[in-house]
C-alpha cells in the first residue's frame, strides 16, 4: 500500500513480535526483537530502570546551531515528540504446581475468565504447551452445561502426572501466553497480543527513516497492570509532547444497535478523545485530524469513557505533557486471536508520520 | 470595603457559574478567568490547559489554587431517533443531570432526559447509560451536526436566593471566585504568590499534579467546595458558618505547618471556620501534598449543600468569609515548621 511519502508498514516485525511472549513484567523476548530492529536506525538505544526499550532518533536535517545548550528548544527542529507503544500482553502466570502436576496460575491484565476453558497456552521461557483443563461434554452433568467454570477453578495441564514431573517443566513465577500463531489473507491478520503489538510495530516502522522533528520512541512495560512503564520513561525523556500507538478494541458486536458499533476494523485509525485516563489535548488532537483530512488518512473515533493507555499517565508527568493516542482497530484483544486489517497499521503509520511534519511547523 | 467586595462577588460569581468549562475543555472559564486577571500579575496556560497567575514578590513560594472544572457529558454516540447519548466526566452521578440544560461546545444546546422506566411504580436508580441529550435538531439533522466526542457542561447562570448563592458550576466557581476577589488589588502579600486555576481536577486531580510539580512550591493552600453531608468531624458542615478547614480526606492529611498559616490567618482576620473530615472523596490537595518530595497543604473549604438536580447552594457569608480567610492568607507570612514534612 502507498503511504504517500511516509515509511512502510514492516509487516515482519508484527509477526516476529505477535509471535513472541511478553506477558507484564516479562517482555524481555520482544525487546529483543525490538532492539535488533531498532539498533542501527536510532541515535540512541538504552533500556530504562523499569525495563522499557527507549530510543531516541534526531531529524533528517541537521540544522545550524544543533549543539545548543539542552533544555531550549531549538528553533527549526519542532518539538521532541516522544512515540509510545507498549510491548507487554495479557496473559497467567503460575502461582502453584500441585501434587497431581497440576499448574495454578493467576491472570495478568484484564483477560475475561469465561474464554479461558480448553485454551492452549505456551508457559515460560522454553514454551512449554500446557492447555487449560476442560471436561469434554460427555463428562459434564447435565446440570452443568450452561455454567462457566470460575477463575478460580480452572487450572494448566502440561501432561504432567505428577508435581515432580511438572517441576521439571515450568516453575512458579512463569508466565503464560496464548498460543497462536500469526497468520494472514486477503488484507486480514490474525495473532495473538495486537494490543499492543500493533502499536510497536507501527512505531518500529516510524523510525526506519529519520523523523521531521526529534522523536523519542518508546516501547513501554507493564501497561496492562497499571500503565506503569510509561509514567517513569515519561519522566526520564521530558517530552514536548506525546503520541500514543495502540491496538484497540473494536466495537463491532452482533446484536447491539449499529451506531454503537463503532470503532470498524478496516476503517482506518481510531483517534481518543477520552477515555478513562485522559483527555486528549486538544490542540494536539486537532493537529492529528487536520493532518489526516489533508493526507485523505480515513480515521474514526474511539468510544469514548472506556478504557485508558499509557497517555494518561504522561499526560500528567512531570510539568504536563500534551497527549493523544491513535490506534489500530482490533478485534477480539485481549483473548487469544486477534484480527486487525494491515491497511490500517499503514495508515496509522502514514497518519503518525505526516502529523510530525506538521508540528515541526505549527507547534507550538 | 466590604460594600465593594459582596458587590465584586455579585458581578463575578454568575458570570463564572455560567462560564464553559468541563474537565480537559476547560475554554470558556479559562477565558473569563483571563478576563478577570488582567493586570493582576503575569498570566499563563499550561500544557494541561491550567491557568497561572503570578504574583512575584519576596518570602516563600506560596501556590493557592482551586479547580476550575465543571462536571461535563461526552457524547458517545446519535440514535436513529436523534436524541445523543453520553457519558458523565467527572465525579456526578446521573440523577444530578436530569433536567438540566447543556450548552455543547458552544455550537448546540441540548436538554438532559432519561429513559424512564416503563412501569412508573418502578423506582430504580438512574443509571449515566439512561441519559440523553435532547437538542432539538431534525431526526436527520442531529447526527451530523453532534460529532462523538462533543462535550457538553451545564449551562446555569448563579443567582442570589435571599442569604443563599444558587447555581449550577459553583462547585469550584465559587472558589475561583473568592480567589480572584481576594488577590486583586490585596497589598501586603508576603509571598512569591502563584494562583493556579486548576484543570482535569474532577477525573483525578490531573491538573493540580501537574501544576504543583511545575512551581514547586514552598507551602499550597486549595480551595474547594464541601458538601453538606460529607463531613464525619465533630458534627457535620453547615452553611453560614464560615469556611472548613479540612483535617482530613481519602489519602490526604494536612501539614501542620500549612495548617497553622490558615488557622492563623482565621483568627487574626476574625474569620469563624468548621472541620471537613472527609472518610472518601477529595480534592485537589492530595495530589498538591504528594507532588515532588511532598508539599506542606492545606484545604479550605467553601460549604455547600446539593439539593437535588444539577444545581448547588453556598451561602454567600461563608463566600466572604472565604475571601478574608484567602486575603488574611497571602498576607500572613509562612514560617514553616521546624522538624520534619
């Protein structure tokens, strides 16, 4: 797809890194995608204190006076824009293993129990396959067959008959992510974690070319349980302003109205204008969708009230940070597969692009 | 003068009640504010949309500050029928929307209804996902011309009810009022003085954060509003009894020495005051008090009492009092404490 002037989407990178486990507190495997990715495209590379992949790439144009005392802006450049995407997944992790080789776990980040039962998972570092034990219908009682089992009851099976033999396996403390392989058709993709590895990549794409203004990207941890990463890298680069990249939920449900429908995967970028953590700057936002309109990037607009990202919590670093978010439409995050339309993580891309010429020559 | 002060809270109370202001949107109470500032000392926005008056001057660096955010409704979505569905920004519940008027954005106006139950003897709570937006507009009309993501803010000019202020938005405008009345023209201010308008204040104190972090200040006092109803100190707030002083809230104590300042600049200007213990709930103080390495705050509180609907009541001698409290304040000077924060 032509992104008039803007990067291409690198699909390769969505796939090695939807392929790649990173539950909260365990991205370790997909920063390291990242970094590779990253390292020969960036001025700087580093991994801050919390784990989070941060890197920072100056303009195409070196303009006269680059070496400026820190802390003033230099005039021409346009403001340091710091890019965030974050790398981590919801997913378990192992809390026990008991004496029959059963594994206990916990869930990390928001995952509904009730699509749990009979799911195939991959466990720890050597992705070990373990399934979430589930009776086949002949052995469920009549009387049963219309409940969900609850969070509490449901347990890992590694084929394991004993906690001996499991132990050699997995040990407590091991994370668990689904196991699903990326695959694709027609303009569809299919994987596991889109939210947010669609954002990553998108923002790995964005930094295969030197940006119009300086951008700091960031590839955060710990979204999923507290929007942790962001709020302490927020700090450490001090940013202008930031842009959120996220994989969000479509609204695409059989059997609510249709105006309730919305955001479409397929339909082109969501823009936020609220959701639980923030409110979108304005200036910023209106910045984003004059952009989109002159560059003919289609967008759509987030539900708002639900949900919240990592720019609330950089909204609100530090003196204040003016924050948007624009996401990739998903659907079914947070569960096993995901869908998302590889049109849209190129418009995302075009869209991000674009926006940072313009406020190299409108902001403030 | 107290003549030239009520007079000065007649003209500017209405004029900020009414003012456009919802959490993130805050435009058109930003621009009074501005209004009403000019000359006072140097004005600015901040990125979070906060509005900053500074007053330079010797002595410790004094930050009082009260929100001026208003409850607002964000539309989610047009039915076919044209009626705009919302959701609520900022800490209301439902019930206190219905019936009130909304201006969106200054481009429509819209009134609050809700679906009601079918069986009238049914008597459920109202729950935010009932409420609508009634605007007016031809069925075919409404969804073009009210986008997702139109906020709207209660549109309720102030008016005096006998002893009584009654509107919609007091609840900081009221604050924002008596700062505004107790730093223009005060002589004597015996500090580096910074007022912030603050932002984002009713979706978690976002503002207050952000602007506290950026002055750093020495010593902060917030003005707010508490209602009737929410104390659980030596008896409950009443109207007219002079502004609360509070002692406690969800996450929030005061400093002593912050305390201290206002309690003598109560007595020394003879104002009465009351106790707001608050067991859930707050304002911004406890994001001022925990910003940096922590900043000595104190609260005072407007009293007000919600009788039902969008509307409040403040009584307007605990508004004057409120405006000698705030000028006794600025013009006392911080000693700090001698130990630790």
């Amino acid at each position: 797809m032509n992104g008039n002037g803007a990067p291409r989407f690198q699909e390769g990178i969505l796939e090695a890194i939807s392929n790649a486990p990173g539950v909260s507190g365990g991205e370790e495997a997909v920063r390291a995608i990242l970094t590779e990715v990253a390292r020969e495209r960036v001025d700087s590379l580093e991994v801050d204190p919390m784990g989070s992949l941060v890197a920072r790439i100056e303009p195409a144009t070196r303009p006269r006076g680059a070496g400026k005392p820190r802390g003033a802006r230099r005039a021409g450049r346009g403001p340091h824009v710091m890019l965030c995407a974050h790398m981590d997944e919801v997913g378990l992790m192992v809390t026990a293993v008991e004496k029959e080789g059963r594994l206990r776990f916990r869930r990390v980040g928001g995952i509904d129990p009730r699509i749990l039962p009979g799911q195939a998972f991959r466990i720890g570092p050597r992705a070990v396959p373990g399934v979430i034990g589930a009776l086949p219908p002949h052995l469920v009682p009549r009387a049963d067959r219309d409940k969900v089992t609850l969070a509490e009851d449901l347990y890992l099976d590694i084929g394991a008959g004993s906690r001996e033999e499991a132990e050699e396996q997995v040990s407590v403390g091991e994370y668990a992510v689904f196991d699903t392989t990326y695959e694709g058709w027609g303009t569809t993709r299919k994987g596991k974690a889109f939210d947010d590895r669609a954002g990553c990549a998108v923002l790995a794409s964005l930094i295969q070319r030197r940006p119009p203004v300086p951008v700091t990207a960031v590839w955060s941890v710990q979204e999923e349980v507290g929007l942790r990463g962001a709020a302490a890298a927020a700090r450490r680069v001090g940013p202008d302003l930031a842009i959120v990249l996220e994989g969000t939920a479509s609204g695409e449900a059989p059997g609510s109205p249709p105006e309730e429908q919305y955001p479409f995967m397929g339909r082109g970028p969501a823009l936020t204008i609220q959701d639980r953590s923030l409110m979108a700057h304005a200036r910023l936002l209106d910045s984003i969708q004059t952009t989109a309109k002159r560059h003919r990037v289609p967008t759509q607009w987030k539900r708002p009230g639900v949900g919240g990202t990592d720019a609330g919590r950089i909204a609100i670093s530090g003196a204040g940070v003016p924050s948007a978010v624009v996401s990739v439409v998903c659907r079914y995050i947070h569960a096993p597969a995901a869908y998302l339309d590889v049109r849209d993580a190129q418009r995302a891309v075009t869209l991000i692009w674009h926006t940072l010429e313009t406020l190299r020559k409108e902001w403030p | 003068m107290a003549v030239s002060r009520s007079s000065h809270l007649d003209s500017l109370l209405p004029a900020l009640s009414e003012a456009y202001g919802p959490p993130g949107r805050e435009t058109g109470i930003r621009a009074a504010l501005k209004r009403a500032l000019k000359g006072a000392g140097l004005v600015r926005e901040d990125a979070l949309g906060n509005l900053h008056l500074h007053i330079a001057g010797k002595g410790p660096r004094l930050l009082l500050t009260a929100h001026m955010d208003a409850p607002g409704l964000i539309v989610t979505r047009v039915d076919p029928s044209g009626l705009a569905r919302v959701s609520i920004l900022g800490q209301t519940s439902a019930v206190d929307w219905v019936g009130a008027t909304v201006t969106l954005d200054g481009t429509a106006r819209g009134v609050v209804g809700w679906d009601r139950p079918k069986d009238p003897k049914e008597t459920r709570e109202i729950e935010p996902e009932a409420l609508y937006l009634e605007t007016g507009l031809r069925q075919r009309q409404a969804p073009k011309r009210i986008e997702v993501g139109t906020v709207g803010a209660l549109l309720d000019r102030a008016e005096r009810l006998g002893e009584l202020w009654h509107g919609g938005n007091l609840d900081n405008r009221a604050g924002c009022a008596a700062i505004l009345a107790a730093v223009r023209g005060t002589r004597g201010i015996r500090s580096d003085l910074h007022v912030v308008f603050s932002a984002q204040s009713d979706l978690g104190a976002r503002g207050a954060a952000t602007s506290a972090f950026g002055i750093d200040p020495d010593v902060a006092v917030v003005l707010d509003v508490a209602f009737v109803g929410e104390s659980r100190g030596p008896g409950d707030i009443a109207l007219g009894k002079g502004p609360c002083l509070g002692l406690k809230e969800e996450g929030y104590l005061p400093h002593p020495a912050a305390l201290a300042l206002v309690k003598r600049a109560a007595k020394a200007a003879r104002v009465p005051h009351q106790w707001l213990i608050r067991e859930s709930g707050g304002s911004d103080a406890r994001a001022v008090r925990a910003s940096r390495s922590g900043v000595p705050t104190a609260l005072v509180a407007i009293p007000a009492r919600r009788p039902g609907g969008p509307r409040v009541l403040i009584h307007a001698s605990d508004l004057e009092e409120t405006v000698k409290l705030l000028r006794g304040i600025v013009t006392t000077p911080y000693t700090g404490e001698k130990g630790s924060r």
